[in-house]
C-alpha cells in the first residue's frame, strides 16, 4: 500500500489549529480528528507555543475559581438550550396538541432535558412519561427515530443543512428515506437551511498595474487537480474593526488550499495563501490562476511570485463577478453558514471561527451540492490516488 504524502504546514495554519485546542472547547483527539491531524504532531505544536510564550504547565484553581466556572458552564448551557430548542414553531406545536408535542420532546430528548422541554412548551413531564407508556404504532416509532436522526444530522451540520444535504448524509448513512419524508419531519421540528443574503463585491480594481486576460472563461470543472485555481479577497466584521479573509481554492474539488487573514487589506495577505497553496500542493507548471483585477493580485510581487513557478495568471472582466463565480460563491456560503450568525468581538475569535470552519467543516465535513453531496477532501480521495489527496 503507498504511503501517505508528507503533509507541510506554515506557521498560521499551526497556530490556529493551537488556539483551536486551547481556546475551543475541544480536546487535542478531537481537534486533530478534525483537521485530519496525528495525536502527537498536534501536541508538539501545543508544547512549542508554550515554550515559546514562556509558560509552564497551568496552576491549580481556587476553589472560588472553580465554583465561578462552574456557574458560567451551567449558565451558557441553559442560554446555549434556550437558543437551540426548536420553540419556534411553538404556536403549531400547540394546535396539533398533546401528541404533537410530546413528540417534538420525544425527538429532542436525546440533546435537551425533560424539565426544560417541559417548561419551554407549557406541559407536564407526567403528562409526557405517561405519554411515554402508550403502545405507538410502527410508522410513529419510524417517524421518531427517523426524527431524531434528522436532528442529529443537522445540528452536526452547524444548524445550516437544507433538506438537500440532509437526505444525502442520511443516504450516506445507509438510511433508505424520500426526500419528500425529510422535509416533512424537518418541517415538524422547525429545520431549516440558513437564507442567503445578498453578495456585495467590493474589489478596487482603480489602479495602473498591468491586468491579465481572462484565460480562465468561465471553465469551472476542471478534469484535474491542480490545473486551475481560483482565488479572491473578502471582509468579517468583529467589534474591533474589519478583519480580511484571502483564500485560493482548487476548482476541481472546491477544495480551499490556502488561506489567510489579517486586520490590513494587501498584496502581504495574497501572498501568504498563495505560499500556503503553493507550498501543500506543489502544482505542475502550467497551472491557470484566476482572480480580480484587485490591486493586490496585479501587484509586481504577486505576478512575480506566479511567473516564478510558471502559473498562467487569468483575471475577470472589469465589473463581472460572475466570472470568478465559484470563490463569489464560498464566500456566500461562509457568510451565510458563520459570519452573519456570530458577533464577534474580537479579530482573534473571528480567526478562529474562520478557520475551524475552513479546515474542520467545509473541506473535510460538509456536503457540496456540485460535488454530488461529498466534502470536498472526500470527493479527491474517491476520485484521485490517494497521494494527491493528502
């Protein structure tokens, strides 16, 4: 069996994949699953950033500390619960009933207690387990199974799956359901996907660099890896100021192959995810590279850092977004699924954010309609050997 390819990683993907550890509530197996990481480099990368910073193993907490921290975990829980549970169909719940909601609880029981439930919609939890008690015909224990795992799917999706992308990880699951059948129970339970918004490009094409011609025209689905990438620029909002978001993504699987962020807007930020892309995927001369005709990508550096590894530059007709449609459409995506849900109040926890999400869920989890309903990191492994997939 060939072995793996070496992976390579620049010092922002590392410090980010620490912080995760640190800062995200998620241990190092965990974190590493994600990432598609080993156990063990991910802990180096833990105990260098402390030896770096200085410090030593944490101390002990008072006993007031972890009374304090005990009230706030219990205190994010029931607001984390009470944002969650699905009482907005609260109305509907009520005109159908007793049954009707005691069915919702039966569903969600597995992720919300009886007492909450019972307070959230005004019932008793002895009117529930007696409920409970009554014999249920097949299609309603069919009907609450298939439930609960419609919820499963959906919450692990981050609360953003439609039906769509609900029914195939369900198909993926071995679950043999109509579409029709998961609309309705995800209608019952008040799923749904998180609405679009409107896309505002904000490219400052107004200088006097050179602009390359669009060698690209619109050939979206490349036959192969690494023959044509993608990249463009974008903003996230934190109560501290903007913070830039640089991504290159390859066409053939939508996979994101590099990134970068930073709180200024400039060729430095290009740059460094183009040398994450460059470096992790080491494409063949020839490659076709798209973008705007920003400042920053018809910069004298970054056309030099492209003509350097024999990359064709391509870049959009002046105003026409549609061009560079598929990054447009990631970062609809991003913005729908994380940035338009969250209130940042910091760069730091928007970087972390974006990249959890770039690396853990939309490359390695999350479903891709153009893809046939894989991530993308799935759809290079089932199409490609897996050396080029790593």
């Amino acid at each position: 069996m060939e072995r793996r390819k070496r992976r390579s990683f620049n010092e922002e993907f590392k410090a980010e994949a620490v912080r995760l550890v640190r800062e995200g509530g998620k241990s190092v197996p965990q974190v590493a699953r994600d990432l598609d990481l080993t156990d063990s480099a991910l802990r180096n990368w833990v105990r260098q950033a402390e030896v770096d910073e200085g410090k030593g193993p944490a101390g002990a907490l008072t006993t007031a500390e972890r009374e304090e921290f005990a009230r706030l975990r219990k205190e994010v829980r029931q607001l984390t619960m009470e944002r969650d549970f699905p009482k907005k169909s609260g109305g509907l719940l009520r005109e159908g009933g007793l049954d009707v909601q005691f069915e919702l609880m039966d569903a969600q029981k597995a992720h919300f207690p009886v007492k909450f439930m019972s307070q959230q919609l005004g019932v008793s939890r002895s009117g529930y387990y007696a409920w409970r008690g009554r014999p249920e015909s097949a299609r309603r224990a069919s009907d609450r199974a298939l439930s609960e795992e419609v919820t499963r799917v959906h919450h692990a999706s981050r609360r953003t799956y439609g039906s769509p992308r609900v029914h195939a990880e369900l198909r993926a699951r071995g679950q043999r359901v109509s579409r029709k059948r998961v609309v309705r129970l995800m209608r019952e339970q008040g799923l749904a996907a998180r609405r679009r918004r409107r896309y505002v490009v904000t490219t400052d094409s107004r200088h006097h660099q050179p602009v390359a011609p669009n060698v690209l025209a619109r050939d979206f689905s490349p036959a192969q890896p690494n023959t044509t990438w993608a990249t463009d620029i974008t903003y996230v909002g934190t109560r501290e100021g903007w913070l830039y978001l640089a991504v290159v993504l390859d066409l053939f699987s939508r996979r994101v192959v590099g990134w970068s962020m930073s709180d200024a807007i400039e060729r430095h930020l290009v740059l460094a995810a183009l040398d994450m892309a460059l470096e992790g995927r080491q494409p063949p001369r020839g490659l076709v590279h798209h973008s705007d005709r920003g400042s920053q990508y018809a910069s004298e550096d970054y056309r030099r850092a492209l003509a350097t590894r024999g990359i064709e530059c391509s870049m959009s007709r002046k105003g026409n977004c549609w061009d560079n449609a598929v990054v447009e459409s990631f970062f609809s995506t991003l913005k729908q699924e994380l940035v338009y849900t969250t209130d940042f109040t910091t760069r730091a926890q928007a970087r972390l954010a974006l990249f959890e999400y770039i690396e853990a869920f939309y490359n390695r989890q999350r479903r891709h309609s153009t893809l046939g309903y894989v991530s993308p990191v799935a759809f290079e492994l089932a199409a490609l050997p897996q050396k080029l997939a790593a």
